[in-house]
C-alpha cells in the first residue's frame, strides 16, 4: 500500500510539473502581451506596467517566474478575466459545481443501464437477446454526440414539450445557492416551492443527463459483456456450477465481484473522454458548467480563463483517475497485495 501511494504522488508530481508548464507556457505564446497574459489587465499603462512587471518577476529569468506563477496558483491568484475583470479563480470554481453534477449523474445513470443490459447481453441462453443489445450499443457508440443531443431536443423538447432545452432551473424559482450543486441546494433550501423546483430540475437533467452518458453507457454495456462471459466460462465457475450453485448465486458470489473490475478500470481509462463529451452537452444545452465557460472563453480569446480552465479540467481528469484506481484496488484482492491498481 505504501508503495501505491508512492507511486501515485509521483505520478502526482510530475502530471502537475507538466500541466503548470504547459499552462505557464502559453502566457508566452498567446498573441498579447506577456504581461497582460499574466495579469489579465489587456490594456496597462506606461506609469503601471514597471510595477507589474516587478510584481510578476518579469525582469528575472523565466525559471522565477515560473515558481512566481506557481505560488500565485497556489495562493488562489490566477489573475481576472479580459472580458468581465473579475477573478478567474472565483469564476471557476463558480461554474465547477454544475459540471461535476452532470458528469456525476451521468455516470451513474450508466451504471444502473450498462452493468444489467451487459449482463443480459452475456447470457448464453437468449443469443438473440445479446445480438440485440449488442447492435443497440454500436449505434449509441458510432452516434455523434451532437447529433444525438439535437435531435432529443428536436423530439422531446420542441416536438413533445416534456423537457426544457436549456439551462438548469427555470427562471421562475429563486433558490439560495450555497453549495453550486443544485439538487443539493434545493433539499436544503426554506422555499415554499421546494418539490416543484426539484421536479424541475429534474426535469433540465434530464436529457444533458442522457447525452452525456451515452458514450459511457455504450462502452459499458460491451465491457461488461465482455467481462461476464470469460468470468462465467472460467474453471472455478464451472466447478461452483457443478456443486449445485443456482445462477443467481452464481452471479452474486463469483460473476459481479469479478467481473465488474474491468468495468471499473475502463471508467477510469475513459474519463477524460467523458469530460471532453460534457463540454460539447454544456455548449449545446446551455448547462452553465466548466465547458460552456472554457468555450465562451475561446470565442472571445480570454486568454487568463483559457489558463485556468486548462488547469481546472486536467485536475479533474488526475482527481477522478486516482479515485477510480483506488475503487479497484478496494474490489480487486491482487492489487491490494501488489499495491497498485491498474488505471
């Protein structure tokens, strides 16, 4: 275990050294100033721009600044936007909550519709039943995201009016934001309209819900097919089969516990993915997130919010992987004992 741990604040290190280089990097590279990049001042003055530069460590060798640049990240100062002049720091992390929320929802609404149908799909009893889904998964997985979203839209929402098209909440409810998770705040809200906010909130999650988790679901849905067939054809199944084990025992005792750690592993490989998937859901339904923020932010070259977007996302996609590999590591006994996951 310690060793894993070793391991991980390694791969912490030098994945953080990488990713604050990189980001450090493009205050050179952007089309304005240095300074202004740094700062997020687009338009500074010849009486300001001695002091700033000596604030920023512009004169010493870019080694200093670079650490300068670290210990501001550090402290919370990640400079303020061209476009508003107010902190991206606060900007961020603002917008964090909503994104969070939908990739959370949608992860889940993964697992409760991948694990059963791939399930089904493995059994060797009903072939038609695994042709079925398995066909159901291609077309999900070969489906442009986009696509698919406009067209929910096009159906449920202008077609059928069952779903709003955009945003989280309807103007009509006012609810006190404390923790930027929506659902949360309405449970913990005093309004007298608490059931027909949450209801409505359900109501905006849905379809980004179902968007985003279309890619997941299908990926999941073949892996755990996948998984369950080599886990229910291995010698000490059969042997547990022979000994008079029903199906169901079969399934709960041996098929699920190892069968799900590749499903496991594959979330974890595939995160990043789902990140870049919510920004295209975020733009397209007008989900007040990380991604339509970060893409409001290139449409308008808002270079310091490029930054920090930058920074938000790729810890995140870290975050997540590590919590992955630790949720392995707790199903799988061999890594455990090894010490690792393998994510």
């Amino acid at each position: 275990m310690l060793n894993y741990f070793y391991r991980k604040l390694s791969l912490l290190f030098f994945i953080t050294f990488g990713v604050t280089v990189f980001v450090f990097s493009l205050n050179f590279l952007f089309p304005t100033d240095v300074l202004s990049n740094m700062s997020g001042i687009p338009n500074i003055g010849e009486e300001d721009y001695a002091a700033l530069a000596e604030q920023y460590y512009l004169n010493n060798s870019v080694i200093i600044q670079y650490f300068a640049f670290i210990g501001r990240i550090w402290q919370g100062d990640w400079g303020v936007s061209f476009i508003t002049g107010t902190s991206i720091y606060s900007q961020v992390f603002r917008v964090l909550p909503a994104t969070i929320e939908l990739a959370i929802y949608a992860l889940l609404y993964s697992f409760i519709v991948a694990i059963p149908l791939g399930i089904l799909a493995s059994s060797e009893t009903y072939p038609w039943l695994d042709k079925s889904i398995l066909a159901l998964s291609i077309i999900g997985f070969s489906m442009p995201i986009f696509w698919l979203a406009l067209l929910l839209i096009l159906v449920f929402s202008i077609g059928l009016g069952w779903f709003p098209t955009s945003g989280r909440l309807s103007l009509i409810y006012n609810i006190p934001s404390s923790s930027g998770f929506l659902l949360f705040d309405i449970i913990r809200s005093n309004v007298d309209y608490k059931v027909e906010a949450f209801f409505d909130a359900l109501r905006h999650l849905a379809l980004p819900t179902f968007v985003l988790a279309a890619y997941p679901t299908t990926v999941l849905i073949r892996t755990t097919r996948q998984s369950m067939k080599d886990v229910m054809n291995t010698s000490y199944v059969k042997a547990a089969k022979a000994k008079g084990l029903t199906s169901g025992q079969l399934l709960r005792r041996h098929g699920l516990r190892n069968g799900l750690l590749p499903v496991i592993q594959m979330l974890g490989m595939h995160f990043g993915t789902v990140i870049t998937l919510a920004m295209v859901t975020e733009v397209i339904f007008a989900w007040p997130g990380v991604g339509s923020w970060l893409v409001d932010a290139i449409h308008q070259r808002d270079y310091p919010a490029i930054q920090g977007g930058l920074l938000v996302i790729s810890g995140m996609v870290f975050i997540a992987t590590i919590l992955f590999d630790l949720l392995y590591m707790i199903f799988d006994p061999i890594a455990r004992i090894r010490g690792h996951g393998k994510i």
